[in-house]
C-alpha cells in the first residue's frame, strides 16, 4: 500500500498546503463592513487559512456572543476566559451585515457560553429571527457549540429552522479528551442527533493530522451517519499558534478523496474534503449539494 501521509519535518509544510495571500476590492468590502457593524467573524479568530478567498468573493463566518469563549481547546486560537455580557442589539447588526453585504447563504457561529442559563440559545434564535426578517431570501447556515447536550436548547434553535444547523465532532473519539476542551465526542453525536431530529440539515466537521488512524476517521464518519448527518467536511489540522497541540501528520490530497468517497458510499448527501477544508469554507455548495441529492433522490423515488 502506497504511503498515504507526508510526516511533519519541523515547520515545512507540504506545497498543497501553501497558498498565496491575495486581497482586492472584494476583500476590502468585506472587512469594511466587518467593522462598519462592530462584528466578529471565526475567519480572523480562527485565523483560518482561507480567509482572503472566502473574503474576496464576499463571503465571511460571522461569530455572534462575543470573542471569548467559555472553553479552551488545544486545536483553536479563539481567546477564552470570562466572556463580557451579551449585546442586545447584535442580532440586528448582524443582520444588517448580511444585508450589506448582499449575501444569499449567511453563516454564523458563536464561542460557546457555558457561563450563560440557556447556553446562548435565545440569542441564538434572536439573531436567526433577525437575519430572517432583514433578508428574506438569504438562507442560514449555523455552527453551534454542543450546547452542554441539552435537547430543549438544540430545539430552540431549531425552531427558527435555519436551512442547515451544524456542530462540529473535530477529532475522532480516541483524541477527544486531548483536544477539546470539557467537550464529550458522545454528547457531540447527541447534538447531530437532535439537530436530525428537528428535520433540518445536521452537518459536522473533522479534523485529520492530529495522530487519529484511517480506520479511526472512517468510524467517526459512520458514527455521525449514524447520528443522522448528511454533510460532512474534511479538512487538515494547522496549528494556528504555537500555544496549540502539534501538528503529527499532513495527510496528503490522495487520502482526502479515499475519505471522500467512503463517506459518499456511508450515504452522506454531501462532502467536502480536502487539506484546507474547514467547516464554513464555500458552505453555500453544501446547501446547494444537499438539495441536488434531495431532488435526486426524489426523481428515483418515483421512477424517473
């Protein structure tokens, strides 16, 4: 069997991993109106690796219930600490963001708020309500924390029925405690599960490079299937700073597709994965994907 991962030597990265930085006038509307609302986005905080992509063609993850999260997980560069209060009037700036920016797929995340009665889940469907009333014909994706496993919280979001409601697993079980922080890979599957349970799309994100085996990844993929999943994405770990858990493998773009097609043949509507995936990256494809499988899924339902 072919060698299927490039081991790490020192801070080299392999060349699939290496893009240039470009900015323009697209990334620059972006950032202006960023800032003209007072908004924070997972793109900066996370210091995503595709960030001048996603903001050139005017796309960004907008991050509500502040910068600071409750946790502090190995793999993320998001300060955590005690968060400051929530801000009333963030749902309407956020949805004139959106409106400024003329997007047709919004989507937002949040740190995740342990410190709050309800998680953060009235904000959550105060700020969905918003976007909805400001733009009627934008639809929402959402990328929600694990909400500490409580059903009625996953449900009051749900109930504003964003088009797709994600929560991302990040890591297969063995590597859970290691890497997230007060996160339970089992309290992670439930929150799929309720997300599924609502009838709305229920999308998950794993990270690879961590030290987790193929067998490992295709188990977590089956799991979340299971859990009622229907998009997943794939992307490398990369260690945003050096106060993060190491990088162990760069997998190459090979073993991404083998992940690929293994998750397609599991019955996920939709797939994404690739080095520089992350959760967010072109999400609107995703909704786009799960409505071309629906609709094929129908045409054979009925004989067509």
């Amino acid at each position: 069997m072919p060698e299927i991962h490039a081991r790490v030597h020192g801070d080299i990265k392999p060349h699939w991993l290496r893009t240039p930085l470009r900015t323009g006038e697209d990334f620059a509307f972006v950032a202006r109106a960023v800032e003209e609302y007072a908004l924070k986005t997972i793109c900066s905080s996370g210091r995503c690796p595709n960030k001048a992509e996603c903001w050139n063609n005017r796309t960004a993850t907008l991050m509500i219930m502040g910068d600071i999260c409750t946790r502090s997980c190995r793999f993320c560069a998001t300060a955590s600490g005690k968060p400051l209060p929530l801000q009333a009037d963030e749902p309407g700036r956020v949805a004139g963001s959106i409106r400024r920016m003329g997007l047709r797929h919004a989507v937002v995340t949040s740190v995740t708020r342990d410190d709050l009665p309800d998680g953060g889940a009235a904000h959550w469907a105060a700020t969905i309500a918003a976007i909805r009333e400001a733009n009627p014909e934008t639809t929402i994706e959402t990328l929600i924390p694990d909400m500490e496993g409580v059903r009625s919280r996953v449900e009051t979001i749900a109930a504003t029925r964003p088009e797709i409601i994600a929560h991302n697993i990040e890591c297969v079980e063995r590597l859970t405690s290691a890497i997230r922080s007060r996160a339970s890979y089992a309290v992670s599957l439930h929150t799929i599960e309720y997300v599924a349970a609502s009838g709305i799309a229920a999308k998950s994100g794993l990270m690879v490079g961590l030290g987790e085996s193929e067998g490992e990844v295709l188990r977590t993929l089956r799991d979340l299937r299971d859990a009622g999943a229907s998009i997943v994405t794939i992307g490398q770990y990369l260690q945003p700073t050096l106060r993060q858990v190491r990088v162990s493998e760069y997998i190459t773009p090979a073993q991404f597709e083998r992940y690929r097609l293994a998750a397609l043949e599991m019955g996920f509507s939709f797939v994404v994965s690739a080095p520089l995936v992350r959760s967010s990256y072109m999400a609107h494809r995703a909704l786009e994907g799960l409505r071309h499988s629906e609709g094929h899924r129908a045409l054979k339902a009925a004989g067509v």
